[in-house]
C-alpha cells in the first residue's frame, strides 16, 4: 500500500503488527484488517478574496465498514497528506471497536492552513470540499467531526452544504454540530472531559491524590483546554500549556479561567500574565503528575521519552507517542500510559450520542449525555486495565488488542463476499 506511506502510516502499521503477533493473527487475514478500506484525494479549487483562484488537496480515508458506517474527524493543517488520514482513520477503527460504537474508523483533511484564511475562504473551502466528498458519504455510509483545525462552524457549513444538495436537512451527516442544527449537548467538551475521567481513574489505579497533582497540556485547543479546565476540577494543578506559538509556565499554576478569556481575545496562549515563557519541547520535559500531550502526532520520541518526568502519560492527542519511544516507556513502569485509543476516546462516544439522536430527532439532556459517556469510558477503561494485567501488556498493547481482536472477528463472522 505504497500510496498511504506517511511516517504517521507505517507508525500506525507497526502498532497492528506487533498487535496481530501478539493475537496470532493468520497471515492471510492481516492484510484485510489493517489497510484501508478505500479512500478520496480531491482537487479543491476556489476564488480568494484577493481575486486569485487556488488549488487546495482534500482526502477521506475509509478504514473498514465492517460494522456499520465509517467514523472520524476531518483536518485543516498545512502537512495534511494521504497517509497521515489514513493512519488516523486506522486508529478510529481501533477506538470505535473498543468502546463498541458500531462504526468503522474515518479520517479526512485538507491541507491548508485556516489561521491565513479569511472567514469567507474557509466556508468556500469547506462547502467545496463537502460538494466533492457528496459520492462517497452519507448518515448510513460515512459521518464527519471536528479535528485539528476545524470546529462547529465548519460542521455547519458541511450539514447545510449537504442538505442543500439531499434537498431536506441532514443533521446526521456530520456531529460535532451547533446544539442550534442539532448538535448534541456535551460534544464540545467530550474529548476533554473524557481524558480527565480517564486520568481520574488513573489515578485511583497507582495511587495518585488528584488534589496534590501537577500537571502540564500540550496544546490549548479544543481538547487541550477543556482537559486542563477538566483535571482542574478534579483538583490537579496546572502549570504549564501551550500552543503552536509557544508555552506558558507557572510553577504556582495557571489561572485557567482568566487563560480561557486572555486566548478569546488574543486567540494564542504566549504572552499571557503571570507566567514564564517556555518551548514545547522544554515543557514535555518538565517534572509533573500528569502530562497531556493534546496537539500533534509523534512528539514523545526515542529523543525525549527517557527524559520525561511524569506519572500519567495522557494521551489527549492521536498518536502523540512513537513505536520508538514506547519501548522506552515499556522499561519505565513509574509512567503509567493512557493510550490515545482510549484516552481521547470520550470524543467519538459523543458523536456516535448526536448521531443516534439525529437519527431519531430525540435529544437528551447533558447530565445523560455526560452520564452515559462515563459508563462506555470505564467499561472500556476496566476492561484494558484487567487485559493488561492478565496478559502483562502494556496498556497501549491491551487497548490495541481488544481494538483489533473486535474487527477481525467481526470480518471472520461477515465472511468473504463473494
Ligand atoms: P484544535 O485545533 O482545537 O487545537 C489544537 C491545539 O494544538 C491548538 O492550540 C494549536 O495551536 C496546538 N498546536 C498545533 N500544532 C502544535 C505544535 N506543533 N506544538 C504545540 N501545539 C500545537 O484541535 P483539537 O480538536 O483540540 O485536537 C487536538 C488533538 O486531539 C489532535 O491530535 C486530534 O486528532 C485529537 N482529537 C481531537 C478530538 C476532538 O473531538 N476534537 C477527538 C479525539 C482526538
């Protein structure tokens, strides 16, 4: 599968791999599960506000539709390729499949950068993007979300575009929506609010007083802020974040609520009052409980996973952590991994709540929504806990296993057509 070679990609190859050795998955069946099912590359172009016309490149990649559509958020970044969607959607399969939401796993993107586009460009990105993926998705066949980069209002314009297009409105087409177009309540804040459950119940696991914890979140976006505003609730201490454009520490801890109005207005977190500047890669380094990697991929690498200095290893972000880094955390049994499947999980259980109530048009309340999302975290969380203590694996390996063991044998029980 040559056209999907990304760093990301063969990162997420070998994670199946060492995974189907460790199930002892048929040679013959491996190839089936792990590569994409099918996938879209799109020229996008559109009229600038300058008068130039340019050429975006838009893909979708489709993982399995085993068990029902096909899942993920969609992208805006500049380094947006093929295989890097297509590692992402592979991931989505494994995430739905533990928490066991009836989805394949999807991803797609553009590459752009929407911080140099005008409000304007990205609604006519984001319609023609949507205009052209019209063939290949659908509430039944594939169902889009937010992601790096892009937000409620880039999921409106995909429902209305659709909906224009259907000639009735759609709302199941994307989740991740305005409650007001029949987003669901608790979805914003789902992924992050996900990953301080989780980090709560870590805690628990190895003894941690969450009221005496530190912490430190990579990137201050949607996850990002919800996590940190999340594990301050939970009482843990934060006192470093960050963005693209650099971190803020404060050893004493940030004022997260004043952080919240600084980054509205001055849409980044340098600068902020009351606080030391400090690289992302300095910050990564910085002792603490609990470490909350929720920006890109492949930051904890073979260069600085020995030299992290933390309890808890949350990974908010997908992929934050490379196969190379995780023998090394594999030798330090003080840091205790959620891996990103489970971790950041709390997303994908909430838009899989929108769209069954999209497709029902019967919305319930945030304490349901909250209420349930809790009780699918801690089924899955349990059940990777006691895999990995059965088997001794490392959480990412337990998780992965319970993943993959669910899609391949759901494709043995389908069968082979024809
Ligand atoms: P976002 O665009 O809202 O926020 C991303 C944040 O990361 C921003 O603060 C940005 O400035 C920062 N950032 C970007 N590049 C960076 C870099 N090189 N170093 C430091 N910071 C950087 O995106 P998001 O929705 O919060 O997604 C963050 C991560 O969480 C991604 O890996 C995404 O795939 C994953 N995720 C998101 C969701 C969701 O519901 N949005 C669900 C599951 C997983």
């Amino acid at each position: 599968m040559d056209i999907y070679d990304h760093p990301t990609f063969r990162m997420a190859c070998q994670q199946f791999d060492l995974v189907a050795d460790h199930l002892e998955i048929p040679e013959s069946e491996r190839a089936r599960i792990k590569y994409p099912k099918r996938s879209l590359t799109v020229a996008l172009p559109i009229h600038c506000d300058d008068g130039t016309v340019r050429v975006f490149s838009g893909y979708r990649v489709q993982h399995h539709l085993t068990l029902g559509p096909t899942k993920g958020g969609l992208r805006y970044h500049p380094e947006v390729m093929l295989g890097e969607v297509a590692a992402l959607a592979m991931w989505m399969s494994w995430k739905c499949a533990l928490t066991g939401l009836p989805y394949g796993g999807a991803k797609g993107g553009i590459a752009c950068d929407p911080t140099k586009l005008s409000i304007n460009e990205l609604e006519r990105l984001t319609r023609r993007y949507t205009q052209e993926m019209i063939p290949f998705i659908g509430p039944q066949v594939d169902v889009m979300a937010p992601d790096l980069g892009t937000n409620e209002q880039v999921m409106a314009w995909m429902m209305d575009t659709y909906s224009v297009y259907a000639g009735y409105t759609v709302p199941s087409i994307v989740t991740g929506k305005p409650v007001g177009l029949g987003g669901s309540l608790g979805r914003r804040e789902a992924t992050g609010r996900g990953v301080g459950y989780l980090v709560n119940r870590a805690s628990d696991t190895i003894g941690l007083d969450m009221s005496k914890t530190t912490c430190v979140v990579q990137g201050f976006g949607n996850v990002g802020s919800v996590a940190a505003l999340s594990l301050a609730r939970y009482g843990a201490k934060v006192i470093a974040v960050s963005d693209v454009n650099g971190g803020i520490h404060n050893a004493n801890g940030l004022d997260l609520w004043a952080l919240e109005k600084f980054v509205a207005a001055n849409k980044t977190v340098a600068g902020f009052p009351a606080s030391e500047p400090i690289t992302n890669e300095a910050m990564l380094l910085l002792p603490c409980d609990i470490l909350v990697p929720a920006a890109m991929e492949r930051q904890i690498t073979e260069k600085n996973a020995a030299r992290i200095q933390c309890r808890i290893l949350a990974e908010a972000a997908n992929g934050p952590t490379t196969p190379e880094a995780d023998v090394i955390l594999n030798q330090r049994p003080e840091i205790f991994v959620l891996p990103d499947v489970l971790c950041n999980a709390g997303g994908v259980v909430v838009s899989y709540f929108e769209w069954v109530q999209d497709l029902q048009s019967f919305f319930w309340g945030e304490t349901e929504v909250v209420d349930k999302l809790f009780r699918i975290l801690e089924t899955a969380y349990t059940q990777i806990l006691t895999l990995s203590r059965k088997q001794k694996l490392p959480m990412r390996m337990a998780a992965l296993t319970l993943g993959i063991k669910r899609v391949q044998e759901a494709k043995k029980i389908r069968g082979l057509f024809p």
